[in-house]
C-alpha cells in the first residue's frame, strides 16, 4: 500500500530517485535520535549535475529555483533510505539550509531557495513547513548552482 | 511579573519585536524535543533591513557589529514566540552560525559577529556562552550585511 | 589505560592539543542531551593559523586537505574537552561541516575537505561515518584556508 507521502508524490509527478553512493568518507545522513541529519545536495540527476554556474550569471533565477527542486528530491532519496522506504514516518521538516552559487551583487537567493521550500511544503504539508537559513555562496562542489541539506524528525 | 531575562532586556534597553511573519514557505523556527531551530535572521527593523552591503567596503565593521545585534534581537523575537513569550524557559544558546557578506581579502569575520555573541552573553549571562561558526559569504538575501542563526535549548 | 581511539590516534601518530580557549563570548562546544555542537575550527597550531589564503589560488588542493585534517584535530580537541578526555564515549560523528576559501572558479571543495572526512573515519573507523556539508566561502576569519565545524553524538 502506498503512503500518504508516496501518493502525494505520485499526484505531483515527483520521482524519487535511489539515494547517490558516497564519493568519499561520508554518507548521506545520519540518524540521531528521532533526527535526520542530511548531507548537503546537489542537483545531480543520475550522476550528473544537471544545473552549473552561477545564479545571476549563467543561471537565471528560474533555472535556480529548479535546480533547488531537484536538491530537495535528492534530500527525499536520502531520506527514504533513513526511514527504510516509509516517508509517511516524517514527523517535520525541521531545516533546510540553501547555498546559492552567485557574485557579490545578487541579492535574491530566497527567490531561488522557494524551489526547494515550496516543494516541501507541496509534498509534506504542514508537516513541511521549516525553518531556513539560505546564503549566497561563491561557487560549490562541481560547479553546481545550489546546495541543500536539511534536518528532519521522525516520529 | 517581568521574568529574569525580560528584566534583563529592559535594564539593556533592548526592545524585542514580535516575530517577523514568513515571507515565503518557511517559518521562523521549529521546536524537535527541548531544541528550537531558528531560521536564520537579517537585521531586519519594521520590515525594512536596516544595514545592507558588504562588511569591509560600505559597511564599516561597527556598522556590521550592530546588524549582528539586530539579528541577535530578531533570533530574540522567534524565541519569544516559541516559548509563549517566557524567554526563561531558555535554558542555553546552544549555537549561533554568522555569516557576513564581505570580500576575498576581508579577515575581521569573528569581530562583526562578537556584536551578536556579546549580547548573547548579556541577556542571557552564562546561559548565553554558545557554540559558534562564522564565515565570509559574498552576498546575502536582499543585500543585508550579516545573518544569524540560532540553536537553543529549552529548560 | 589508554581507550581504543587514543591507540588509534597513536598508531596514526596524530597528536590532540588542548582545545583553544576562546576568543570572545563563545565557547569551543556545547552539550545538549547526547549530541555535542562543535564551534567551527580553523587551522591553528600553537595559537597560529598554520594554512592562510584561498584555495586553488596560492593554497594548493593538497595544502588545502593539510589544513581540513588540523581543523579536524582541532575538533578531536573540542571533543576531548567535552567528553572528559575520553573519545570512546564518542558513538558517531553525526556531520562535518566544510568552508573552503576559494575564488568563483574554484570547484573541488569535496576534496579539499576530504582531508577532514578521511581522519574521521581513520580515528572512528565505522563511527567516524558522517553527513557532510561542504561550501566555497570568499574569505574566512584570519583568513583561514579552510573552516570545518562538527556534530557529534556521545554514547
């Protein structure tokens, strides 16, 4: 039987890909009690980074916002290893912290977070409202737009 | 009857606002068992940021000590509301993560964010004594010069 | 009698310092419950920042891993002053976060901070296994090469 979550994906026409392999000594989360603790995504999309450069730049602020959709199904992956394939055990999204690849003179990386934030929301409801911190940063790991990572609860 | 840290406020002279509503699909803070996750704050003042550009250039790092305080204060504000206006119930400044926007060649980080530790340490006196991470970053949501996040424990 | 992870880091001829006492109005860590937050490091040795500058410009990728790996250390420091010297109280390092200075260009964060993630797993072994978070930052405080804060869990 599917869950609440898993037909909540359906009906939006979110695929939840396998959680990426680690590249090196880390994993894609740890679990602390009832928190997950989720390593900081990037947009890859079966194994490539499907979004590169600099929002602002390159990158226009949709493509950005994109780019943080696809980091929050690749945090969704990973917490579907967490909770053995049962996201309906997601109590909360506590924290989402985005990081914004963009130069000193951009300013609107809550615009391109919402991506991520509003997918959360879409897809856990009230559940999916969190707390956020997001930032503009100069570049990240492989050149990607956005990076996100979170923290949820279990219940 | 004023609690021990409200009365503390007012012989700082510090005004906590209400908090500030969502602007998007995120919410100030979340509470997971006695911790409260914070969102990170910009030195907002009646929904206007009070001090906006980079720390090092326009902004001098007084002026970057100061939003840090004002972020400070807004951290004050989400706390305010998670513990239904009983700022006693916190029983520690677990963390507090800085981030100013700055240049390549700025290095003073951790004096701007002093303006946010020290008052930490004055409202909430040892209680305030946090963990803390601070980093240059090249910009920031709406151009403000500094952000703060914060984790508490509740008693 | 030394614990199982003090013969590790003997045999890996890895030497913790006493933790660095602070600065200003933060403390090196903070307990709460089983989960110890420790404040972002930086590279120093003996008091002096030992990697300073922007990695991929006059710091290397290989001096950039040098500087990940002190920054560890650095945390083992903390963490020692928190668990009373004893790291087998130690049950997971829950997540690393990872600041690189570096320019627009520069790609290979994962790297660099890999220098910090492989001694974890070196000392911990299984336990060492963390979530991570790595970022590019324009600068840091004293103008560290890299920064790296961590999330633990005690036994």
């Amino acid at each position: 039987m599917a869950g609440v979550v898993d037909a909540k994906l359906a009906e939006l026409g979110i695929t939840v890909p396998a959680a990426a392999a680690p590249l090196a000594n880390y994993i894609g989360y740890n679990v602390v009690g009832k928190l997950v603790v989720v390593s900081g995504q990037i947009p890859l999309v079966d194994g490539k980074i499907a979004v590169t450069g600099k929002v602002g730049g390159a990158v226009s602020i949709e493509q950005g916002q994109h780019a943080a959709r696809i980091c929050f199904v690749n945090l969704l992956a990973q917490l579907k290893a967490a909770t053995g394939g049962d996201l309906d055990r997601v109590k909360r999204v506590v924290r989402l912290g985005g990081f914004i690849a963009s130069g000193a003179d951009f300013t609107q990386h809550a615009m391109v977070m919402n991506g991520a934030s509003d997918m959360a929301v879409a897809v856990f409801g009230e559940k999916g409202k969190h707390a956020r911190t997001t930032i503009g940063v100069p570049a990240l790991p492989g050149d990607a737009a956005v990076e996100v990572e979170g923290m949820f609860e279990l219940e």
